[in-house]
C-alpha cells in the first residue's frame, strides 16, 4: 500500500508552470489540493514522510490569521429618524396673465423675465386706438338718446305750455260771454211772447189791429230763433274749452309712456354700449393681478392679442415650494408643519394630498420654501425631514459592506479565530452608525475593522473588543 501511494505521489505529471503572478497562483492552489487530500486520507492511509511533511505544511499555512481585527457589538441606539423627500421646486401658486381681448396689437412690453412686480402694476399695453373711436361714437349717441328722453317725457316747450294755458282762458271767458248772449236772448224772446198773446187777445177786443198781432208773433220766433242760436254757440265754445283744456293737461303731464319708455331703453343700450367699450378700454391695460415674480415672458411688440394665448407666468407673491412624491408607506409619517432640512435651509410641509396615485402609489407633499431662497422653479433638490427619535440596533459603519449590492457583516464562529458571514437587512444612518433591521440581534460581536478585506472562513487575530 505505500509503494503504491508512493508511486502515485511521485509520478504525477508536471504541468507547465506559467510566468509571474499566474505560476504562483498555480503553485499555491496545488499545495492546497495536496494539503486537502492528505488532510482526509491521513488517518485512513498511512503517508510516507514527504507526504506526511507537505501536509504539515499546509495545516500550518491553513491555521495563519489573515488579518488582525477589531470587533464591535451590535447595541440599541437612539436612531434620529429621518425621511428622505426629493423632487421639484415650483411656484405654490402659479398664475397666468393674457389679454381678454382678441385682434389687437401688443404696443409695448415693460416687464421680463425674472422681475417682481406689484398687484395692479403695467406689464404691457395693447393698442387701442380702435376702441377710443367707437368710445367717442356712442358718447355722441349718449347726448342724443338723452335729449330724446327730455323730449319724450315733455314734449311741450315753457311757451308753449303758456299759450296752451291762455288757450284755455280765452275758452272759458268765450263760454261766459255766450252764456250772457243766451240769457239776453231767453229774456228778449220771453218779452215778446208775452206781448204776442196780449196782442192776439186785443185783437179778439177790438183795440188793436190783426197786423199788429201778427208783428208781435213774428217778433217772439225772431227771438226764439235768437235762443237758439246762443244756445248751440253755448256748446260750441264749451266743447272748444274742453280740449283746450285737454291740451293744456297733456302739456303738464308729459308724452305719453310708451313714448318715454322707447326713449328710456334706447339710452339704456346706447349706456350699457359705453360700458362695454370703456371696459375694453381697460383691458388694453394688461397688469399684474397680484405681488409675484415674473417666470417667463411669452409675449413680444407686433404680437396680436387673443384670449387664449398666456402673456405672463407669475409666481404667486414670489413664494416657492417643493414639490416631492413620497410611497404611500412613508406619507403617513409626514404631518403639516414639520421642517424639511434643504441643504442649509429650513423649509415646512405644507399640504399632503389626500390621494395616492394608483399607477405609481405614490402620494404628493407639498413643502413651503423660505422667501428669497436661492433655488429656482425647475430646480431638483433633496431634503430630509425629522421624525424623531427611536431605538434600534445598530452597528458602526465600518462593520458593513456591500456584495452583490446586499449588506454583510461578519462575526466569530464558535472557535473564536475564523469569521462567519452574514447577510444584514439595513435602515437609516445616523452620524457613524447604521441601523441593523435584521441578520443581527442585539450583543452579536462583529468585527469592526478591517471587513472589506476577509471572506468566510478566514482566520483573523482579534485586537480587542470595544
């Protein structure tokens, strides 16, 4: 049995050892596989004594500490608790200013972009050469509708109303003049029928003759002939009094209502015409609606104004915000009034939207920016807000390391000399120290130094705990 390991030990065939770095590389990795094999054939077969020797070799080379280390233990802390938020800088309150009227030319243009201006202040003016003629036309209209009205309302003239009431006068003295004619008349006529029976009955006594009857008869139907004449001019002036009268009433009351109302709708129209252009007129004024900071200018000299066409991008008073998307999980942490640490300034939350995107799952947090900060809408920045602190296991930065983008760490086994890997869960950091969610438990001892350059089941010296 020994010839025969023998043979197999010193027959081996040689492979050709390359140069440099790659031939020692070679040479250890066929020491190992010797020390190896002889490690598990040992105590099976017996070795001649240079077998027995190169595994001694190895065993001894296997048992070198690689490295000398420190451990640490993995112990509660007070973690301060931080959120992460990252996004956007935007105006809070974005506002935009164009023109309400369409088909004018753009005059002048007194602001640009990255000025502040204040509420009411011009930022351009439109031509409106056009809108101040039809202005002066309706005014002219204005005058006339209103004369029209004062007509409509009384139509009569003062010196006409005066002829109207002497008109009326000269009626009533006309209609006295004739009644007295008329009483003149009956009384003539009542005379002369008296004496035309008197005489008929002297006739009938023989002191008088028939002729003179008949004179006497013919006399009282001239005068009863006269009362009737007196009486139908009577009626004549009386009913020529009435409508003088009735001129003289329609004089003093006015035109008639429908006339006036005609008159009244007409100014009406020409009044509200007016309004409308002079309000035109204003809107070729184009002015900042409120304090701001004028983001972005979109209109030039010659450009013709329409209404659906933005001038101006302001920001509302000049005030920013960040504008940052956090998962639904985290959103329930934030609360109104919180600060946000951003670089060196110190900014508050908010507004929380209410909803969550469902494609994303993310929720939108507003954040106040302080004024006159130096960022930029547009810009992209981070920021952390504090939730607070809490005790958590955590472990020295030192102690982890990254394989394959997973963290580990490593720890004793139970000899005490070589180190065992770990995969770890880690959270947030605070200063030195990393918070150890899970692969470690509180009073684990890891080494401290030195992690990134052992592998499992390295031998190491511990230089102390601590």
């Amino acid at each position: 049995m020994d010839t025969k390991l023998e043979n197999q030990t010193t027959l081996q065939p040689r492979p050709a050892l390359p140069k440099s770095s790659n031939r020692k590389q070679l040479i250890v990795g066929a020491l190992l596989v010797l020390g190896l094999a002889a490690y598990v054939l040992k105590d099976k077969l017996p070795l001649n004594p240079g077998a027995r020797e190169a595994v001694t070799k190895v065993e001894r080379a296997n048992s070198q500490a690689v490295l000398t280390v420190e451990l640490t233990t993995v112990e509660p802390r007070d973690f301060e608790r931080k959120l992460l938020v990252s996004g956007t800088v935007w105006a809070w309150d974005p506002v935009q200013v164009g023109s309400e009227v369409n088909g004018l030319k753009v005059q002048s243009v007194l602001v640009d972009d990255g000025d502040h201006v204040k509420r009411g202040q011009l930022l351009a003016k439109l031509n409106s050469s056009i809108i101040e003629a039809q202005l002066a036309k309706k005014k002219a209209n204005l005058l006339g509708a209103e004369a029209s009205l004062v007509k409509a309302i009384q139509p009569y003239r003062a010196e006409d109303l005066t002829s109207l009431r002497y008109a009326y006068h000269q009626a009533q003295a006309n209609i006295a003049q004739e009644e007295a004619n008329l009483a003149r008349a009956q009384a003539n006529y009542s005379e002369a029928a008296e004496n035309a029976k008197r005489y008929t009955w002297l006739v009938s006594q023989g002191a008088v003759s028939a002729e003179d009857a008949d004179n006497r008869n013919t006399q009282a139907k001239v005068f009863l002939a006269e009362v009737h004449n007196c009486e139908q001019k009577v009626k004549a002036i009386k009913f020529a009094a009435q409508q003088a009268n009735d001129r003289l009433t329609m004089g003093v009351s006015g035109g008639r209502r429908e006339d006036i109302e005609i008159s009244k709708s007409q100014l009406a129209e020409i009044s509200a015409n007016i309004s409308e252009l002079n309000s035109q007129l204003a809107q070729t004024a184009i002015e900042a609606p409120c304090d701001g900071l004028v983001l972005k200018r979109s209109v030039h000299i010659g450009d013709i104004s329409s209404t659906s066409k933005v001038m101006f991008d302001l920001v509302r008073d000049g005030r920013l915000e960040l504008r940052a998307n956090l998962p639904e999980a985290d959103i329930g942490l934030v609360k109104p009034g919180q600060v946000v640490r951003i670089g060196n300034i110190d900014a508050h939350v908010r507004e929380i939207s209410p909803m969550i995107d469902q494609d994303t799952r993310l929720g939108m947090v507003r954040i106040d920016l302080p004024l006159n900060t130096q960022l930029r809408p547009g810009n992209f920045v981070k920021g952390e807000i504090g939730l607070g602190k809490t005790k958590v296991n955590s472990v020295g930065s030192s102690s982890v390391v990254y394989k394959d983008n997973r963290a580990i760490a490593y720890t004793l086994d139970s000899s005490g000399k070589k180190v065992q890997m770990h995969f770890i869960e880690v959270g947030g950091r605070d200063g030195d120290y990393i918070e150890v969610l899970s692969g470690l438990k509180a009073g684990d001892q890891v080494v401290a130094k030195g992690a990134g350059f052992i592998k499992d089941g390295d031998v190491v010296n511990v230089l102390k705990a601590k």
